[in-house]
C-alpha cells in the first residue's frame, strides 16, 4: 500500500514537472540580459522596462483588464440568477436538460465558439472590437458562474428559507438576508474563475475581435510570430503571475466558505 501511494506522489510529481516546467523555463529567461532563449549572460530586468514603458501595450492591457472586469461583473449577475433558476426547477428532467445546455459551451472546444460568435456578429452586424469581444466573454464565463454557484445552492437547507418566511420576510428579504449572504463565497469564487477565464482566454477572442482593439493573449500570439523576443517572456510572466493571485483568490474564497457554513446550509 505504501509503495503504491509513493509511486502515486511520483506520478503527480512527473506530471506538475511537465506542465509547469516549460512556465519555469520561459520565467527564467525573462531575466536573461542575452537577448536569446539560451546561454543565460547575467540577471537584468531590462524586457520587463521595455513591457512598461510600451504605450501601446500598456492601452492593451487596459483593454484587456476592463474587458475581464466587466465580463467577469455581468457574467455573475446572470450566472447567479441562472443558479436559482434551475435550483428552483421542480422537474428533476427539466433541471437535468437546463445543466445540460448550460455545459454546452464548457464542453466545446475553443475554435467552435469562436467561429460561432463570428458567424453571428456577422449576421448581426455588430462590429467586431471592444462590444463583441464583451459579448462572447459573459456568453462563455456564464456557465463557469453557474456551477460554481449550483453545488453552493444544493448544499443550503430548506428551514433557512422556511424559518426567514415563517418570520414574515417577503421574497427579496429572502434573497437578500439569506439566499445571497449564504452564496457569496461561491459568488466571489465564479467572478474569479470567470476573470481568469477572460484574461486567459485566446481562441474564442482571436475570432472574434478587430477594429484596432486587441488583447494580451492575442497580442502575444502577434509579437511571437514576428520572432523571440524576450518581451514576449516578460509580457508572459507578468500575465501568468496575475492569474496565479486570481487563481490563489478563488481557493482562499473557496476555504473561508468551508469554514463559515458546515453541511446542510449550518452556520
């Protein structure tokens, strides 16, 4: 049983070593005075300056850190309304086929909804930039919200609700005191994943933007088809870094809602 749980520890090891040391190695080489992806001369932060002091690229971070921010806000209003829909679905059959289509764009690669989005824009005359990039990010971070806020819902007992309307609350009372209160560590932890889905995201906004406006992780797929450059490393790990906070956010919301309600929706 040992030997097995070691072999185990190695095997988690082996994979983390492959998906995280190509990250490490592109990290490393973003302090490399050299200039080149090899042959490391001495530590400079010099790429990093050129990354900060490029107005162009600084107006495309702004572009993408709004863009994450509102899809992020927007996806969670609806995604939150969507959980209490379908929690509130009586039908054990309509539930079953709301979560199905909910899952519809998490299940489907990257490249179909990308292309679908462009068809519709097309169809629907919207100009490809800033509102359509918006738009095909709520449309993709929505179901994130969802099941993060879903699993939150079934786990609330049934007497909280029952004992707020027993003391005479109304509907939004409800909603307000005790629904959302009791949801909101989920509710912080789908705003976080979808803000790290949108800054992440490069195959559904490649599709779908144009006009001038453009994002990090496209604008990184740009600059590293015009050749290395170790900006590019710089731009990467300043992106990758930003990502691990959200991502580290998310866990320590996920934990404080462990911690402030128990099984059953107890408190």
């Amino acid at each position: 049983m040992k030997r097995t749980h070691r072999w185990g520890r190695v095997y988690l090891l082996a994979v983390f070593a492959v998906m995280y040391m190509p990250i490490v190695y592109l990290m490393y080489y973003s302090f490399n005075s050299g200039g080149a992806m090899h042959d490391f001369q001495s530590f400079t932060l010099k790429w990093y300056r050129d990354v900060l002091s490029d107005d162009r690229l600084l107006i495309i971070v702004l572009n993408t850190i709004v863009i994450a921010l509102l899809s992020a806000a927007v996806a969670t209003i609806l995604g939150v309304i969507g959980a209490l829909a379908v929690y509130y679905v009586k039908r054990q059959r309509t539930k079953n086929a709301l979560l199905a289509l909910n899952n519809v764009l998490i299940v489907s690669p990257d490249v179909i909804i990308g292309a679908s989005f462009l068809l519709l824009f097309t169809i629907a005359g919207i100009k490809l930039g800033f509102t359509s990039v918006l738009l095909s990010h709520i449309a993709f971070s929505v179901p994130i919200v969802v099941l993060m806020v879903l699993p939150k819902l079934e786990e609330m007992s049934p007497t909280l609700i029952d004992a707020a309307r027993d003391l005479g609350a109304s509907h939004w009372q409800v909603l307000s005191g005790v629904v959302l209160p009791f949801l909101a560590p989920s509710i912080w932890a789908g705003f976080f994943m979808a803000l790290t889905y949108s800054l992440d995201d490069f195959a559904v906004t490649f599709f779908v933007t144009g006009n001038g406006f453009s994002t990090l992780s496209v604008e990184i797929y740009s600059r590293a088809r015009q050749g290395i450059s170790l900006s590019i490393n710089a731009l990467s790990t300043l992106l990758f870094l930003f990502t691990m906070l959200l991502v580290i956010g998310y866990y320590v919301l996920s934990q404080k809602g462990g911690r402030l309600y128990g099984i059953g929706g107890r408190k």
